[in-house]
C-alpha cells in the first residue's frame, strides 16, 4: 500500500470554510493537497498535475464539477463526488461513482478516500497521463 504522504488528493470545493476543514483532515492523515474553488482552476490542476484521487463538490458555485471529472477519468485518475443532494444529483453516466453525503463526516472521507485509492490503483488510465 502507498503512503498517503506521497498521495496528491484535488480538493475540488467552493465553500472556503468546508474546503479548510478538508484540507486539514486530508493533511492530518498524510495527504499532500491540490485546492480549487471554480471548475476553471480545477480543470487547469486536473489536466496538468500529478493526482491521485479527487474530491469533487458537485456544485461549484451554480456550475457543476462535470467537466473536471471527466478529465479526471481521461488521465485515469480515481474521485469521489460531494454533495448534500446525493447520488440523485448525478448525470448517468456518473452514477455508481462513490458519493460524500454533505456534511462531511471526516472518517467517513478518509474511508472512501482509501477505498477510491485502492480502487484506483487497479484500474488502467483511459487516455495519456499527461
């Protein structure tokens, strides 16, 4: 198993105050952490960084995350979506992806950020790595 002291997470999260509290959680448990607040920047960091795992909030300030996560499952890249309207607020071809109920339980996101990892490190990237 990798240490997750080598392990870059996305923080992908509008709210500065949830998006804090994320960062030190993530921090805590060894997490190296990549923040963006708009689906922009998170777009830029996803097409260029080195990223293990990603945490999506689904809306981004009345714009959905959508279009990182699809990057993010081009370069091969394992996520988790966050949202307080669950799995119902997810196009079809999301569905199954896991799903961080809002408010966030920080053990809750630690174990799915391990299990997402896990996952992740069996399956193949589906485009170039960048």
């Amino acid at each position: 198993m990798t240490n997750p002291a080598t392990q870059c997470v996305l923080l992908v999260e509008d709210e500065a105050c949830l998006a804090m509290m994320l960062q030190d959680v993530l921090e805590g448990a060894g997490y190296r952490v990549l923040k963006a607040a708009r689906v922009p920047g998170a777009l830029a960091l996803a097409e260029v960084e080195d990223i293990d795992a990603a945490i999506l909030d689904v809306n981004l300030a009345g714009k959905e995350v959508f279009p990182v996560a699809d990057e993010l499952r081009r370069r091969g890249v394992p996520f988790l979506f966050a949202s307080g309207y669950g799995e119902r607020g997810l196009p079809g071809e999301f569905h199954g992806c896991p799903m961080l109920q809002k408010p966030y339980d920080p053990a809750m996101l630690e174990s799915m950020l391990a299990n997402v990892l896990a996952e992740g490190a069996r399956q193949p990237a589906t485009g170039s790595a960048g």
